[in-house]
C-alpha cells in the first residue's frame, strides 16, 4: 500500500501483523526472505573502456581525426600529432564527466541510517538497518536518521527535518493522527520517512516500506530513469559539424573534378591539393578552442564562487531562459527574522534582515526609537527570557545556536536595545516547561529584581490567547479584545509570516514546580511577532537583474502557499499571479502542466514527482531550464534540468552529484553572475567561429578561383597546411580570454532554436572570404606579371593571407559593434600576443632559409611586406565600413 498514511496506526498494525511486543526473529526472518534487504540497488557501471570509446562517438572529432590522418598522409607528422592530441583531450574530459546518474545514487544510498533500533520478540536491540523488515518495530529519538519508511504509533514531541526529502525549511512536528489521504509528502504528519533526520523528542514506528519501496527508494527509480540531456551548444555543434562537413567534402570533389577534367592537371597533384584544402576547411580547431573557452569560464565562474562539475554547462547556462530556485537559503537567508510586531496599542515593523542585530524598531508609520514604549518593552524581554536558544558572533558572522525561531526573538530584543546578560542577571530563570506539541507553547518562572514572581510563555497564537485575560492599555492592563488579536493574526498570516504569541502573568507556580496547570489562565496579552526567513538583499538585485536579461525565475518549494508568495513579493517573483501547490499540480495531466506551467511563477508543497514533472514541462515548452536544489528530493529534477545547480553548504551529496554546477555560498545571486560568464562563453565561441569560417573559406577560395580561371596555384598543399598551423595554433585561441559585452545581460537570453550559423555569419563568411582572396590573389598575380618567380609570388600570397587573418582577429573581437578604441584596439592582452607571435613566425617562415627548402618559401622586401599589409589594412577598414553601415541600417529600421 502507497497510503498508510490515511489509516489509523491500529489499523495499519493489524495489516503488517505488527504485535506490540515486536515481530518474533523467525517471522522477520522469514520476511527478509520476501522483501530483500532494506538498502537500495547499486548501479551497474559501465566498462571504463566502452565509456572511453564512447567519447569518440562525435561528429566534430570524426572530421578531426580524418584531417589527423590526411595531414598525415601529406608528411605533416607533427601537425597531426596536435589534431590527435585535441582529439584525445576531449574524450578524455567527456570520460572523466559521466558517470553523474551513478554518483548520485551512490550518494543517495550513503543518506541512509546503517544502524536501527527494533524491538523483537519483546525486547529492544540494535541491528544492521538492511536487515529491517515490513512490520518490524522501530525506535526513534534525536539525532537518529530514520532508517525506513514509518507508520508513527508513538509520538512524544518528536521533530524530524525533512529539508532533504521535501524541501521545507523547518522540522516538522509529527503526530500519531492519520492524515488526508490527498496529503503531499510533507503534510504526512503521521509518517517518518527514510533518510530524515530526527531533531528532537523520541517515536516508534511501525515499518511499512524498506528498500527500493520507500519514498527516497522512488528517487533513486526516478533519477535511473532521467536520462542525459544534450546541451544546446553540443546539439548545434553536431548539427553544424554536419551541414559544414557536407559543404567541405562537395566542395572537394567538385574541385578535383574540375582541375583533373577541364584543366588537365595531375589526379595525383589535384589530390594532393584537395586533401590540403579539406584539411584548411575543416574546423580542427573548434574543439579544442571549444575546450579553452569553456575551461576559462570554469575558472571565472569559480571566482564566483560557482564550481563546474560538467564543462558544457557553462555555455548552457548563457542560453538559460527560465531559472527555477528553490527558496529556504537560496532565495533567502536560512535565517528566521522578526519582521513586524503588534501590540494592543498599535504595530511596529523591524528593519535589519539575518542574525545580525542590526536595526531598528518603528511604529507602522516609520516613527523610530518605539522599542521603549510601555505596550512593546515587555514583549521584547519576554522573548529574551523565553528562550533556550544562544545569539553567537563568530568570525564569521552572526549565528544561532538553538531553534532559529526562538534566535528571531533574541535578536529582536537586541535591536531593541535589550542585552541578554544583563536582563537575564535581573530576572533570572527559576524553572520553566519545555515546547511540547501537545502544550504548544513554552513557559518559564522568573523572579524580578523587586523578588516578584513571573511567568513569561510564548507559543501558538490561538493557544497563548486562550492562557489570557488582560492586555496592557498605556501602563495599565484591560480586559482582553480577543476579537482584536484574532484580527492581527489574520492579517500577519496572510503576509506570509510565521506567527508567535508572547504573554506573561504576575504570578509564580501555585504549587511546587511550575507545570500546566499554572498556565491555564489569568496572563496579559503582550504581543504578536511576525515572523519570515527574509530574502537576500543580494538576491533581490539578482532576480531583478534576471529579468532584465530576459531570464524568468520561478520559485519551487516545499513550503506552504503563503510563505512562499510573500517571499516571493519582495523577490519580484510571482507578483500578483496565483501560487500553484503541489496537489494541484497532481490533477494536472502533462498538456495542461504545460499551460499553467507559462503563467505561474510560484509552485508551492512540491514533491520530488512535481519538480521533475515541471522542468519536464518547461523544457517541452522550448525553455532552456537551469534548476537549484539541495536534497535528494531535488536530484531527479536537478539531473533532467539543462543546468543542475546544487547547494554547496546546507546540500546534500546526492544532489551535488545529480548537479552541472555548485553554488560555494548557496547564494542565488551568484547564478545570476554565473548566467553572465556563461553568456561571455558562448559570444566568445560565436567570435571564434566567425573569425575561423571567412579565413578557412579565404584560403580555400584563393585556390578554388585560380583552378577555376586555369591560374597557376597561388599555394600549394604544404602552404595551406602551414597557414593552418600558424593561424589556427595561435591566433583563435586569443578571443577565449575576451571579456563579456557590457550589454551582456540587458539583453534577453538567443532562442534556444537559434541556429549557430545564422543570415549574419554567412554574410560575413562571404565578405571577409572575397576581401582576403582579392588580397591574396591580386598581390600573386602582380609579382608573377612583374617578372618575380613563384616562389616570391606564392610568398606574396601567403603572407597576405597570414597578415589578412591578424587584422581580421581584431575585428572579431566584437562582432557588430567598431573595435575602433582604446580597448577595441588594445584591450585584450592575448591577442596582442598572439598577433605577434604568428607575425614572428611569418617572418621566419619567409626569411628562414630551412623553409625555403620545406615550404618553397622566398625572402621578401620591405616593401614587398607593406603592399601585403595595406591588403590586410583593406579588408580590416572594409569590415569595421560594414558593421557601420549595418549598425544605422538597423538603427533607421527602427
């Protein structure tokens, strides 16, 4: 049965033959045999070898490895070596990536209690919790991780936290009641889960699932079968690779056909030549461009705090268009904070958000210095007094070592000008009543500096209202307006605040210790406190700053409706759209998840089924979705996501390793910086790619035209291998370390249909292939008219080409807009450098006698190389007059 949790725990009993005395050894023994042992099923890994084969499987690295082994037909044995070695590289970083899934569930076994304590045959013992079985007994109490799922028969204040499993962010009170039978994972106040971990009081449970049939063993199904996305960037790449291979390879075959038969040249001569300019054609520096670029983003993102596990989720992340977060501790601080206060005369809002205690308290219209007055004071000592929880300041911050609710009110009362040691110096604490989910409140007796007695209690509201007969009236006390406070607690409750109720009576325990019959009446009413785990300041900018980039952020939690709307609020999430709760996602069929899944920023109660159902539901609207997470709740939807982005301080290991991304301060404000380093990725790769296509297709053209006017070849094979060598092994390599566009996130996310080569590359495929081919061409044929040799002329042509391609990087640095400034000009140091380094490399190629002999290279004049510069001058001008005439083209259009 999926729903013990609707029946009653003697019923539940009953149907697993559970005695109260335990299950007999025999009995358990024999349901090892039927149900297997409590642990879940190890993945089966795959051969490291076939994993290593695997990453071979790639189109891009076929056309590498075919230009590695024509390359090395020509003799060119070492520039083979470096086309082998990308290859290499890049299945090796593919091998040591995968294996994500698996890891994941490794961590998820690791979350579960090795150890349990049963009862059997009417004694309790503490045996391996694999061997736990349906039926069997289990004792619970603090710091215990729960070691099966439980049907609770026994409850004594007993909290678990299952931040883990459903994402809330505080520990849950569990009962022995039954619930709804509709009631989501995290309303089940009646069941323990394996996996969670026990806070406070103690329980027993009856078990009623182990293994793969508990709730975290329906995870680790659930992540088994959410296979491997493709990136977008991978996706275009393939596609690119594919149409690009199919141009290259016809263009081959229809120049061989042409120079062998209507130009009569030598098949083996034309072969030569067609196999050097497939090979110049070929982008063989993509990958391992591919690889840098992605690699110096890793290194950025780390900077930011965000650690990469997976290489291609950087560029993916530039192409995010929805951000779906969870909200305790990412959206929020995981620090509960008063945020506003009612009393009989009025209300006061708190400034300061977190453990720090700073801030003020002020009346609802914004008057300050209120915390002295006679109807608040009371209730902020109250909170002091009240409390079992500690305000510590460490090097690193501010922290609290206790209940986090209770920390609110200390740091209340510190706002409030109220030192803890020296009020608790002047009332100290005689005795006091712990919370109890049966009490619902707290109470401590005190004795004033005049020997009075007092006790002060804080809890539920409507149970510290029933405690009450007065309220304070100025200095005095009246009877109490319940109608009042029942008002006030409607309206905090409906701004999304956690409620607490703070009282106090002028009196000590009737008899002996202080117990509940002294709290059943005659206290005065003091406040109300209102409050919330408040946003990050960070992450308000942050989501700001996402939609200002086109990027929609969407809240998934497992708390309630109304917390998550308020929080929501102030984020500038969800503004005056419904919240959608995990139930109702549930009556929901996958078309109409779809629907709903475009208008509603704020899903509330979700399970681990939800989270995944709705990343699946945006992705089949065409989004690209990035998806935080920190429990095991969360892995299957953090694996289906484009983009897993995992917690690294409050996370667990099986959602680290579900992840693409690690987030160092568990702060959503550093997605939205990772977003921008991976959009500088992807421009950076468009730069690459536009810069690599118009110099491959100028090379190629400069021969492709002469075969077709029957002129003698301006290069031969080694030539063009050789300008592929020196361009392609220093020059792209330079717009990797390109800083982002300042614009780069005022600008809405390229849609993820959007092909890598766009109506733009071609046009400027086209441009820049004719410009450099005029160059090269013209300078060739005026040193063959002018008497020089051929030597001197292919020189010529060579050199045009080479200096054509070091201009032409500059203008790639920025792709629409002029380079023509300071830092256009001069502000990547790498380019620089590497402009100077083919230009080094060009000399000794044409001054270097031993390449002479290799190459068929000559010696050039000076000026001889300024006619080659004034060609490359030409076409560096010619690009920067086209992006003007584009840019107020586009500006007249609109």
């Amino acid at each position: 049965m999926a729903d013990w949790h609707r029946h009653s725990a003697e019923f539940v009993a009953q149907a697993l033959e559970s005695p109260e005395n335990g299950l007999p050894e025999g009995e358990a023994a024999a349901r090892l045999r039927a149900h297997g042992p409590n642990r879940l099923a190890a993945a089966r890994p795959r051969h490291p070898l076939l994993r290593l084969l695997r990453q071979f499987h790639n189109l891009l690295l076929y056309l590498m490895m075919a230009a590695g082994a024509i390359t090395a037909l020509l003799g060119e044995w070492v520039d083979a070596g470096v086309l082998w070695a990308a290859v290499l590289v890049n299945a090796l970083i593919g091998f040591l990536q995968e294996g994500k899934a698996e890891n994941a569930l490794s961590a998820i076994r690791g979350m579960l209690s090795p150890h349990a304590t049963v009862i059997r045959d009417g004694r309790r013992q503490v045996i391996d919790a694999a061997f736990l079985v349906p039926g069997d007994r289990v004792v619970i109490a603090s710091g215990d991780r729960v070691p099966a799922d439980l049907r609770l028969v026994h409850a004594r204040d007993l909290r678990v936290d299952q931040a883990s499993l459903t994402g809330e962010s505080l520990a849950v009170e569990k009962t022995t009641d039954p619930d709804a039978a509709d009631a989501v994972l995290g309303e089940r106040g009646g069941m323990g889960y394996s996996g969670t971990l026990v806070v406070g009081g103690q329980g027993v449970g009856i078990v009623t699932a182990t293994g793969p049939k508990t709730e975290i063993g329906h995870i680790t199904r659930m992540i088994s079968g959410v296979g491997d996305t493709s990136t977008p960037l991978m996706r275009k790449l393939n596609e690119f690779s594919f149409r690009l291979a199919l141009v290259i390879l016809c263009i081959g075959v229809l120049t061989f056909a042409f120079g062998v038969l209507l130009h009569g040249h030598p098949p083996t001569d034309m072969f030569l030549m067609v196999v050097a300019l497939v090979a110049s054609a070929i982008p063989e520096g993509l990958p391992a461009i591919m690889t840098v670029i992605l690699a110096l983003g890793v290194q950025r993102m780390a900077r930011q705090r965000a650690i990469i596990r997976r290489l291609p989720a950087v560029e993916t992340l530039g192409s995010v268009t929805i951000i779906c977060s969870d909200k305790t501790g990412t959206l929020t601080r995981n620090e509960m904070t008063v945020q506003f206060m009612v009393t009989s005369a009025g209300s006061y809002r708190v400034s300061g958000v977190g453990y720090a205690p700073e801030g003020e308290i002020a009346t609802d219209d914004g008057g300050p210095g209120a915390a002295r007055r006679g109807d608040l004071l009371p209730a902020l000592q109250a909170g002091m007094l009240c409390n079992d929880s500690v305000l510590e300041r460490r090097e690193d911050g501010w922290h609290i070592v206790g209940d986090p609710t209770e920390g609110a009110l200390l740091v209340l009362g510190a706002k409030g000008g109220l030192n803890l040691a020296a009020l608790s110096k002047e009332w100290p604490r005689l005795d006091s009543i712990p919370f109890s989910s049966e009490n619902r409140y707290m109470a401590t007796h005190h004795e004033d500096a005049d020997g009075a007695d007092w006790i002060l209690a804080k809890g539920a509201p409507e149970r510290v209202l029933s405690m009450c007969r007065w309220q304070i009236d100025g200095e005095g006390l009246r009877e109490l307006d319940v109608d009042y406070w029942r008002r006030m607690v409607n309206d905090i409750a409906a701004r999304g605040l956690r409620l607490l109720a703070l009282a106090r009576k002028a009196a000590g325990p009737a008899d002996g210790p202080l117990s509940p019959a002294d709290m059943e009446d005659g206290f005065v009413m003091l406040a109300l406190a209102g409050i919330i785990d408040p946003p990050r300041t960070e992450a308000i900018s942050a989501v700001r700053q996402c939609h200002a980039a086109g990027i929609n952020v969407k809240m998934i939690t497992g708390d309630h409706a109304d917390t998550a709307r308020a929080v929501g609020a102030q984020l500038g999430i969800g503004a005056g759209k419904p919240a959608v709760t995990g139930a109702e996602i549930s009556l929901l069929d996958d078309a109409g998840l779809r629907l709903v899944v475009s208008d509603v920023d704020i899903f509330a109660r979700a399970s681990p089924e939800h989270k995944l159902r709705l990343v699946r539901a945006l992705q089949d609207n065409g989004d690209i979705v990035a998806m935080t997470g920190d429990g095991v709740n969360d892995a299957p939807a953090l694996k289906r996501a484009d983009v897993g982005v995992a917690m690294g301080l409050k996370g667990t290991d099986a959602a680290r390793e579900a992840s693409d991304m690690t987030l160092a301060d568990d702060n959503f404000a550093t997605i939205a910086a990772a977003v921008r380093e991976g959009r500088a990725v992807y421009g950076n790769l468009r730069k690459f790619i536009l810069f690599m296509l118009p110099t491959n297709g100028g090379e190629a053209l400069v021969v492709i035209v002469a075969l077709l006017f029957g002129l003698t070849l301006p290069l031969t094979p080694a030539q063009v291998l050789w300008i592929n060598m020196v361009t392609a092994g220093t020059l792209g390599i330079a717009l990797a370390f390109d800083a982002p566009d300042e614009n780069v996130m005022r600008r809405p996310p390229r849609p993820p249909s959007e092909p890598l080569f766009t109506a733009f590359f071609a046009w400027r495929l086209i441009l820049v292939s004719l410009l450099m081919m005029s160059g090269a061409l013209t300078l060739f044929l005026y040193k063959l008219d002018s008497g020089a040799g051929i030597e001197v002329a292919r020189t010529m042509a060579v050199n045009t080409i080479v200096l054509c391609e070091v201009v032409y990087l500059i203008n790639s640095r920025r792709l629409r807009r002029s380079v023509l400034d300071r830092e256009g000009l001069f502000g990547n140091p790498y380019a620089l450098l590497t402009m100077a380094i083919a230009v080094l490399l060009q000399f000794v190629y044409t001054h270097w006698s031993p390449m002479h002999g290799i190459f068929g290279s000559a010696a050039l004049s000076a000026g001889e190389w300024l006619l080659a510069l004034a060609a490359a001058l030409v076409l560096f001008f010619a690009v920067e007059a086209e992006k003007l005439i584009a840019r107020r083209v586009r500006a007249a259009r609109t």
